[in-house]
C-alpha cells in the first residue's frame, strides 16, 4: 500500500524490487504494471511474469540476476566431522494458495529419515514466521522437530539463511526463495524439494527447479533415508543443476548480480533526467 502511495510522485520513474526469486504465486501481480520497471531475476522470472499475466508490457522487464546474494555473510555453523544436511522449509503464508510449507504435512518425518542416514548433522533452520506460527499444525510439526533433534544436531529459528549455506553438504527445502539461493551460491550440492500437494505435475510446471532436484513427498518419503545416502555418495543432478541455474539466474557468477543492478539503476536515473530535461511545467488555466 506505501508502494503505490509513491507512486502519486509524477516527476519520478518507479521501479518494482521483489524480495527476491521465487516461484511462489505471490511472486507476480498485477501490481507491477503500475511501475515503470519490473527488476527480475532472469528468464525464468519472465516466463512467470508471462504465463500469469495479461497484456503486460514486457519491456518493463529488466534482468538484473540476484544482487540480494552478494552481501557473502560470515558463516555460522561450527566446524563439523559429519557431512551436513540443511532442512529449510517456508512458512504457510498469508493464505491457503500461498502455502508451499512442509512442516505440518512432512517435516517430522523428514527429519527422522534424515537423521537414520549415517555420519550426518542435522541442521534446521525454517523460516522465522514458522517458529511463531498461530496454525495449529505447523506449530505442532515444529515442535516436533525440534524434540527429535539432540544436541549434537543444530536448530536455527532466526539468523541470516545465507550464512548457514557454506557449511552444508545437501539441502532439503520447499517452494520458495530459499532453495533458489542455494541454487545460486551452492550449485555444486544437491537438492531436495518437498511438496506438499502431492501433484508432481503441478510442481514441475510452477517450479523448474523441481526438474534437478529429488522431490519429496508420500510417494518418495518412505525411502528418503536411502535417497539421501545416495545423493551424498553420487549426485546425479549435479549437470542439470547447473542448466536450470542459467534459466533463474543467467551465467551470472556471485559478486556480478550487483554490477547489473547498480548499471540498471544509472540507466533509469540517466532516462529519468533525459526526460525531465525536456518537460515543461503544465500551465495552469487562471
């Protein structure tokens, strides 16, 4: 709402700023045809933008890749012997379409084939709203996990996501931003997507990244241990992960996401200014 109250601002160009790349139905609106640029994250973000919405002006659409994933934080994770695997699930979101969470539906179980795989830390670290969730369900699942986890395991309910990456070895996660940061800055380690619908389907057409990652869900659950064991052993999307980065993300390296933003940013300033240059003030009728 304080987004589109600027936009009263006649004498400036707007432009759209996502908190990020997702493929989360929240991730496009018909809002952005209210701004004057829409930055994106790459291809696939444009097909997003394509697919569910009409008569938008694609022109509008500037690529600048992932500047948010330059910032390279500290890590946080102790040192460890054991080979780590990440458990990152989203929260269930503002409203039932917007619920990719697989807390409540299988994240206990998640963990406890997790935790059978041998020579394995376990590192939880769900997003924060999960912690404090009002929903019955996913409050519950939380509190689960975090039970099954003994010491020698890591629980995370707040803190920075992208400075636990550099010590993890495999991650597990949902539909959500998260699993594409890591697919930015870790391509070289596996993935796995939970899917709380049970419609691979319909995951595969709303998240290409599902196409190089082992999909979680009650077909594949009851064999998540020896999956995990393998995929630590033998990491057969590895080649593929790296086609479905170029798709998200270009042949954009960390550190090069920030140039583009800043050179996208000079360019609206520089075409802003071009067209106050040549405006004349309106006259008013006496």
């Amino acid at each position: 709402m304080h987004n589109f109250h600027s936009l009263t601002q006649r004498h400036l160009l707007h432009v759209h700023v996502n908190h990020g790349e997702s493929d989360k139905i929240c991730m496009v609106s018909n809002q952005v045809k209210a701004y004057d640029r829409v930055f994106i994250a790459g291809e696939a973000a444009l097909r997003r933008h394509r697919a569910a919405l009409m008569e938008l002006d694609e022109s509008k659409l500037v690529a600048v890749g992932r500047p948010q994933l330059d910032l390279n934080p500290a890590p946080v994770l102790p040192p460890s012997p054991h080979r780590t695997i990440l458990y990152a699930p989203t929260w269930e979101g503002e409203n039932a379409s917007n619920n990719y969470t697989s807390v409540d539906v299988l994240g206990p179980a998640i963990v406890e084939k997790a935790l059978a795989v041998p020579d394995v830390r376990i590192v939880y670290k769900p997003h924060p709203r999960v912690a404090t969730s009002r929903q019955p369900s996913v409050a519950a699942a939380h509190r689960e996990i975090v039970r099954l986890l003994s010491p020698e395991h890591v629980v995370l309910e707040q803190g920075d996501i992208l400075a636990v990456f550099p010590g993890c070895d495999l991650m597990i996660t949902d539909v959500s931003s998260v699993g594409l940061d890591f697919l930015y800055l870790r391509p070289d380690q596996p993935m796995f997507i939970a899917d709380r619908y049970d419609d691979r389907e319909r995951l595969h057409a709303d998240a290409p990244v599902s196409s190089c990652a082992d999909v979680i869900d009650s077909a594949t659950i009851g064999l998540l241990t020896r999956t995990l064991a393998q995929r630590l052993e033998h990491d057969e999307y590895r080649e593929a992960r790296t086609a479905v980065r170029r798709l998200y993300f270009g042949d954009l390296a960390p550190g090069e996401s920030t140039a583009r933003f800043l050179a996208a940013i000079d360019d609206t300033v520089r075409t802003r200014d071009s067209y106050l240059s040549v405006s004349t003030p309106m006259e008013v009728p006496a």
